[in-house]
C-alpha cells in the first residue's frame, strides 16, 4: 500500500499547482486533507466539512473522482479489503454478525415465534380433525367422508408443527456452528496478533 499512498500524494501534487493551505479547519483543504478522504481515515466534523466543499467545488469533485478510478484499476483484483473498512462495515451492524447460508451465504434472518395467526391455524386444524372425527359416528352415513376429512386436518396439522419444530432446529444449529467458528478465528487471531 506504500506505493499507491505515494503515488496518491504525487498524483496530489501534480494535479493541483495551488500552494500548499492550512488544513480543512481553514477553509479550503490541504493535499494531506484529500489524500486521507480518498483513503477513507478521515471521520467525523472533518469528512462532514470535505463533503460540503466537494459539493461546491467541482473540480475537487472530479479530482478525487480521477483518483479512485486511478486506484480501481492499479490495484490488483481479488486483494482483501483494509482492516479499518472492514471494522466500518462491521460497526455498521451493531447487533452481530448475521447467521449465513452454508450452501449460498445468503443472510438467515432469525428464528421469530408463530404468529398468533399461524398459531390459529394451527389450532383450526386441530379442531376441525377433532370436529370431523365427532361428525363421522354422528352421522354414520357419511363415515368415511368425515373420516378422510380427519385425516387430511390431522396431517396438515402435523406438517405444519414439523416445520416449525424443523425451523427452530436449523437455526439453532446454524447459530452454534457460527459460534464456534467465531470463536476459533478469535483465538487464532489472538495468537497470531502475539
């Protein structure tokens, strides 16, 4: 990263012949000023203060817009992100790190209690096997009508407390196998930071 820092400072240099000015504090920013806003290190009142004067200096727009393309193609594909954008972007999700798909990474949101309407459902189902087992010895004409009925209800009632039970089961697992992978990129990280 040396060299494109250097040659970001040099690039700088050369694009902009003004003499060199006080800071961002006094009004109009320095070349160390825009050299940390295109490497992400500056925060706070300062990047809030460089935003706006891009906003009104176009040519400082465009002058940091030539730079970041410049980066984009020098710097080789595949290389990983800095550190400190990655703490960012992880600042960004204060709750954790979300549980992902083994098979495609897509996010796994977490495991919410049935509805009270899917929990109705639930009971519904129940209630109409219940009533249509009643039914069929009350009216033995339609016995075995009343008797598929029951079957139906009591199967869907059935599928539909499995895969409940089979949602609350994969998540938590899911959630434990994240875990202690968690926990053994943070002891590996431990040792390799001593």
């Amino acid at each position: 990263m040396d060299k494109v820092d250097l040659s970001i400072r040099n690039h700088l240099a050369k694009l902009r012949p003004l003499p060199k000015r006080e800071g961002l504090a006094a009004g109009y920013p320095a070349d160390e000023d825009f050299y940390r806003f295109i490497t992400g290190r500056m925060e706070g009142v300062e990047l809030e203060r460089m935003v706006e004067h891009l906003r009104t200096h176009r040519e400082d727009q465009e002058l940091v817009l030539n730079i970041r393309e410049l980066l984009e193609k020098d710097l080789p594909q595949g290389t990983e992100a800095p550190r400190e954008a990655v703490q960012k972007a992880k600042a960004l999700f204060p709750e954790g790190q979300r549980l992902g798909c083994p098979h495609c990474g897509k996010a796994i949101t977490p495991f919410k209690k049935p509805l009270s309407r899917q929990r109705g459902f639930n009971v519904l189902w129940l209630g109409l096997g219940i009533v249509s087992f009643t039914l069929s010895f009350v009216f033995p004409r339609y016995f075995l009508q009343f008797l598929v009925l029951t079957c139906l209800f009591g199967v869907k009632w059935i599928v539909d407390q499995r895969v409940t039970k089979t949602q609350i089961m994969v998540y938590k697992a899911l959630q434990e196998t994240q875990e202690t992978e968690g926990t053994a990129s943070r002891v590996s990280n431990r040792i390799s930071g001593m």
